[in-house]
C-alpha cells in the first residue's frame, strides 16, 4: 500500500488518502506484523513523519497522548497519517482483549463496570482543543460536525431504502419533532429511551446509518454509552450525534473526546438538525 501511494505520488499528510476510517481522541492503536518490519526492516519507503507516528504507536497512547507527544505535526495531519498506516495495514485498533475488555456480548459489554476507557492527559487536551475550535460553529449554527470524521463518501441507502437514524431520547415531544422534521427529509427514524430498547436495536441488522443520543437518559447515561459504543470494534464506525441543551464548553469536549461525531444544541429549528444529521453522514 506504501508503495502504491508513492508510485501515486499522494502525500500521507493529505485529505486524499483517507479513508473512511473515523479517528477520536480515545483511541488506541498497535503495530502490525508489517508496521513492526517497517520500523525493524533495515529499509523503509515511509515518509518522516507516518515512520516517526508508527514508531510512538505502542498500543497504550491514545491519539490524543500522540497529539501531545509531536506538536510538529498539527493534528488534522497526524490523524490522516493514521489513516495511512491503518489502510496500509502498518497498524490496527486495539481488540477489546488487548484493552482489559471481555468478548463482545452486549448485555454483559453495556453492564460492566469499570470498563470504560479513563481519560488520558493528551485525550483531555485533544478533545478541549477541538471543542474550542468548534465553539464558534456551535455558537452561530446550533450544531458542530468534526471536520476529522467527515466521511470520505456518502452514505447511500440500500436501493429502495431509506437512511435510517435511531433516536435515543426520553422526551416523547421532542422525539416526535425529530421525527417529523427527518422524516420529512426523507430518513427513516426509530426512537427509544430504554437500555434493553437500546441493546435490542443495535442487535438487528442492519445497524443505524446515525444515532442521535440524549446524555441524560433515565436508565442510561448518554455519555458512558457513547464510551462504550466508540469502543465496540464494530458499533464505533456509526455517527453518534449529541443532541442536548447543555452547550458548556465543558460538556462539549467531554462529548468529543469520547467520540461523538457532532453535537446538536436544543433548542433547534428544521435546518439545523437535518444539516446536522446530512453532515456526518456526508450528504
């Protein structure tokens, strides 16, 4: 893969070589077979800088202590040389196992206690940074996307389909406005409140194209939630959307850094919500 995007001439710092792989500031990568021979072989076609963030990965640092760690490389490029080196199978996520976690089943992934990634000092900054830089939008529009996980390509509906959002929220008038308001832009919606609402609809295929939460919840904290879907090997590729009225700074960054994909403040008219929602699936 190196190689191919060499030939290609494509610079490993660009927005060209990446791929849909969404980054947060929790997450924790390890070398592969080949990453380990890129760093040990003796030669190396890498440029400076993927060889220079291949070899800090350790399987501990989050990408926030790698932030941390090389302030040379601003951060937007360091997440697409991670790109890089995942698409070109020089490094992998972290399995549940290697991270302390348990198999995956559902029931005992969303009870267990103590499983939930703690912060780290880099992630912290990382995330505080990126709510910063996103205030302004969340100020002025009512909803802020990460520009790191923008999908490359759109989410497109099986033929016939509709794009489907679950709704997890215990307001019955505010479901039924997000309801009303998607489903007039043409988005499949279901709605729950529920913890076993939650774990039966993320047991059915297909999952969500997007899942716009509510942090506080009844039966479940949103935020621990989101902890645990980001870091589910398979539930972490689905666009998580906060939608609540607490726009701190504070709780902005709490909710980036465990990895929401954008955030929506209440309350909120058509356009910003469908903006929202079209945004992070790449519409």
């Amino acid at each position: 893969m190196s190689d191919q995007w060499a030939k290609a001439g494509v610079d490993v710092l660009s927005a060209e070589n990446r791929t849909e792989v969404p980054i947060y500031p929790l997450d924790v990568f390890v070398l592969t077979d080949s990453g380990n021979d890129q760093i040990h072989g003796g030669s190396t076609r890498l440029r400076i800088e993927a060889l220079e963030v291949l070899v800090m990965i350790d399987g501990k640092k989050t990408v926030g202590d790698l932030e941390q760690a090389m302030p040379h490389i601003p951060a937007a490029n360091l997440r697409n040389v991670l790109r890089f080196l995942l698409a070109a199978n020089f490094a992998r996520s972290r399995t549940l196992a290697e991270s302390g976690g348990m198999n995956v089943d559902f029931d005992a992934f969303f009870k267990a206690a103590g499983s939930a990634e703690p912060f780290s000092e880099g992630a912290e900054k990382s995330a505080d940074r990126e709510a910063m830089y996103g205030a302004p939008d969340l100020a002025r529009d009512g909803y802020y996307v990460s520009i790191a996980r923008l999908p490359v390509k759109a989410h497109a509906p099986a033929a016939g389909a509709k794009l489907q959002v679950l709704v997890i929220e215990d307001d019955a008038d505010m479901v039924t406005l997000i309801q009303r308001l998607l489903e007039r832009d043409n988005f499949a919606v279901m709605a729950c409140s529920k913890r076993d609402e939650v774990l039966a609809r993320l047991r059915r295929a297909p999952l969500p194209d997007v899942l716009m939460l509510d942090v506080q919840l009844p039966e479940l904290n949103g935020l621990e939630l989101l902890q645990k879907l980001k870091a589910h090997p398979q539930l972490k590729l689905m666009p998580v959307i906060i939608v609540t009225a607490d726009a701190k700074p504070e709780s902005v960054m709490r909710g980036l850094a465990l990895g929401a994909d954008g955030y929506i403040t209440k309350p909120f008219d058509h356009q910003t919500l469908v903006k929202g929602v079209k945004a992070v699936l790449g519409l």
